[in-house]
C-alpha cells in the first residue's frame, strides 16, 4: 500500500507542477504579444530572448495560442 500512496502524492505533484508551468506559459506569451506590439524587435530577437523557436513566437503573435 506504501507504494501506491508514494505514487498518488507523486501524481499530484505532477499535477501542480503541469499547472504552474502552464500559468508560466501563458504569463510568457502575454508578454511576447506585448513586447511585439509596442516594440520594433523582430520574431528572431524575440524567440532568443523568450527561449522558443520563431514558429512558436509567430503562433503566439497570430493569437493561435
């Protein structure tokens, strides 16, 4: 019984970290439609400076995510 109680608190950490990196993630893309609206910095400098390829700055810009 220990083992599945080690892995039910397992699981849930899991949960709450997929739940706050989620919450990052969207914190971060906020501020990549910011920055790429009142900035003249290019999808390049952008995805450098998030940390993320041009395709996902585009999609972020496009509003797909």
């Amino acid at each position: 019984m220990t083992a599945l109680g080690d892995l039910e608190k397992l699981a849930a950490q899991v949960r709450k970290a997929s739940q706050a990196l989620d919450a990052l993630r969207q914190q971060r893309d906020q501020l990549i439609r910011d920055v790429r609206r009142s900035t003249e910095h290019t999808v390049p400098e952008i995805a450098e400076a998030a940390g993320v390829s041009q395709a996902t700055v585009k999609t972020v810009i496009r509003g797909v995510r």
